[in-house]
C-alpha cells in the first residue's frame, strides 16, 4: 500500500517538473492550516548555469537570493536542521559546518553512522549562541541555514555576502509534523533534484490520521496526564509550557499536558516536585536535552526528590525518548514515527498491533532510500545518557 501511494505521489512530481512548490498544503496534522511553500522567482530547470541564482522566501518572509547550485552549506543555530538536510539530501557531503549540539547528537544517534561524512563538519564557527563570522567565511558556503527568529545573526551573515535563510521553529503553534513538512518544502525550494517534500506530509498527514482513528474516543476525563522532563538534574526541572512542542505531543496522541497551564515567558517552565505531586501523572517523556533516564526516577536518584508516589513511576511508564537521526522532541526526519512511538507508550492497548520496528524501516527505507537494520532500529529507541552531550 505504501508503495502504490508512493509510486502515484512520484508520478504526480514529474508531471509536475520544473515546479518549486509541493503537491498539496494541506495541514499534516490536521490541527493547524498549512502555510503555503515559499515560491521561488526562477523555476530551477532554468537555472542551471554556473553563476546564476534564484530568489526563493524563507520562513522570516525575506526574499533571499541563492545560487542556483548549492554545494557548500552551514547550518548555525537552527540544530535538528542538518540532520533533516542530510536524510532530505540522501548524503551530509554538502555540509561543511553545524553547531556543536548538532554534532554531539550525530555522534551519539544514527546520524555519524548513516552518513559518516557528518562528522568532518566543522564546528568551531560557533560557540554557543556566539557566531565568529571570519571563521563561517573561512567555509566558504554557498548558503548558510539560520533560526529565522535570530534577526542579528541573519543581519551578520548577510551583510558578509553569504546567503543567508531562516528556518522557523515555532511559526507553526509547534506543530511538529506541520514544522517538518514546511522544512522539507523550504529544502524542496533550494534543492529542487532531491526534493520528497510532497511525500513527507502525505506520510506524516496519515500518521496523524491513523493515530486519531485509534485515540479519538478519549473523553476528558479519561485521557492520559503526560509529564514531559525536557531537562531536570540536581539544579534544575523544566518540563514543556503549552507554548512548545510538548503540548502538541500531548495533545496528537490524546492525552493531557500536565503543565500546560504553568506560565511561562519561554517555551520552557520550571517547575517543582510540589507541582508533580499535584498533577500525578500518568505517563512520563524524558529528552535527549537531559541525562536523566527513567532508571532515575525510578530509584530516586537526582536531588534526593521521592517519586514513589507519582503514577508514572509506581506503573512504570516512564520513557526515555527516542534519539534518532535527531533528538527526537524536535522536529526532525523522525517525527512521524515518534508520533507512532509516544502514541503506544501512552495508549498500548490500543496500538498492540504496531510494529514499529518495521515501520522504521519500511519508512526511511521507501521515502529516503535509507536501509537501517535491526541493530540500528534498537539503538534509536534506546538512547544512552551521553546522547545529551552538548546539550544547550
């Protein structure tokens, strides 16, 4: 079945050669109403000199003149971004520099092992939030990929004469699998040959779909309180506010986002082990962000903080989240199977019939053209704690 629609969506791309934008903008997760793909000014099968260039928009609205051929990119601050270019790509051979927290995760997950060439990227261009703009130059890159809410930095890299596109993060109310297709069809822009944009969101929208039909008879009451740890060590708790990407998580797999009424001025909240008692969750996510496993929790490890009493841990129903290509809290080319994979921890009963294993592979394998085995599947799924390094 995945196949034929695969095949029909291919068919449907080369009807339509010579076109930027994707064949459908329809929201992937149904939640939210699809922006429409940014359209470049010069269709790409007319520019393919050396020299010449296209004029695409980025996710800030600016209008950004880039080469018609791009060999050399960097990536600053946007981090799941070259992981989502190199699976997009099929190879990490144009990218010449990330950010340091994108390196530790391409160390630590598939990514290095996947496409190894990932890790000659060079990192010292970036310290931090700090942008050394003489080091970027030395790259010499045809293009550089930045957070499309960091006006300086853009300012910075532009005014040095390098192309310079903004990618958003929370454009999308943090819908991930909407925040994903837009990606995928900003990346279908500047490399219009690899472009599979219209198959990430006709996979990621019946995902979505498909984990509706089986949790959209959740009433209130009886859904699952979800605690998200994005990080939480001896100095430190902070958990997902409803302004970040764990209240759609929370919200996509039909449960409830225990602190989505915690104010909060960032996307993050501190929070207290007070808070949790209140709330008793049900089920516990920890990230990548942090070290912390659920082996933590479960033996009262951090801080001295008891968490016998908590639901989550007396049924044992705490799950470290998976580190794929990416951590996968963010958006990245995992999110559909983590949404698969959050919505069965949360709701077994209801997806005993799931074999994410193979799904994985039936899905890197037929929109990516990316064979993964067994070994790698089962790596993903258990991330170690120094998949936090580098954490920021």
């Amino acid at each position: 079945m995945m196949k034929k629609r695969i095949l029909a969506a291919l068919l449907c791309l080369c009807l339509a050669a010579g076109l930027l934008t994707g064949c459908g903008n329809s929201p992937a997760s149904g939640s939210q109403p699809a922006s429409s793909a940014p359209a470049s000014s010069v269709p790409a099968s007319s520019a393919a000199g050396q020299g010449e260039t296209r004029t695409i928009t980025d996710h800030a609205g600016r209008q950004v003149e880039i080469p018609a051929q791009v060999d050399r990119v960097v990536v600053t601050d946007i981090y799941p971004l070259p992981s989502v270019l190199s699976v997009f790509l099929g190879s990490a051979e144009k990218i010449v520099g990330i950010h340091p927290m994108s390196m530790s995760a391409a160390q630590t997950g598939t990514l290095g092992e996947i496409f190894p060439e990932i890790l000659e990227a060079d990192t010292s261009f970036m310290t931090g939030t700090e942008l050394n703009v003489e080091s970027l130059l030395a790259l010499e890159p045809d293009l550089v990929f930045c957070n499309a809410s960091n006006a300086e930095e853009m300012e910075a890299i532009t005014n040095a004469g390098i192309p310079c596109v903004g990618v958003a993060t929370g454009k999308w109310n943090f819908d991930i699998l909407e925040t994903y297709a837009q990606w995928t069809a900003l990346l279908g822009e500047i490399f219009p040959e690899s472009d599979k944009s219209a198959l990430v969101r006709e996979y990621s929208e019946e995902v979505y779909q498909e984990v509706q039909d089986k949790v959209a008879d959740r009433e209130e009451g009886s859904k699952k309180k979800i605690l998200f740890l994005y990080q939480y060590d001896e100095n430190t708790m902070v958990t997902s506010s409803s302004k970040f990407f764990g209240q759609f998580w929370c919200e996509a797999v039909g449960g409830v986002n225990v602190a989505s009424e915690v104010p909060a001025e960032t996307s993050n909240a501190v929070i207290t082990m007070e808070q949790v008692y209140q709330w008793n969750p049900d089920v516990i996510f920890i990230t990548n962000f942090t070290e912390c496993q659920p082996e933590d929790l479960y033996t009262n490890a951090i801080n001295g903080d008891d968490w016998s009493s908590v639901a989550a841990v007396q049924n044992q129903q705490v799950y470290k989240m998976p580190l794929g290509t990416y951590r996968t809290y963010t958006p990245s080319s995992d999110t559909p199977l983590t949404l698969l994979w959050l919505a069965q921890k949360v709701y077994p009963e209801k997806f005993a019939d799931l074999d994410l294993n193979a799904r994985v592979k039936e899905y890197y394998s037929e929109i990516y053209g990316v064979e993964l085995t067994d070994e790698q599947v089962e790596a993903m799924y258990n991330p170690p704690a120094e998949a936090a390094a580098g954490r920021g």
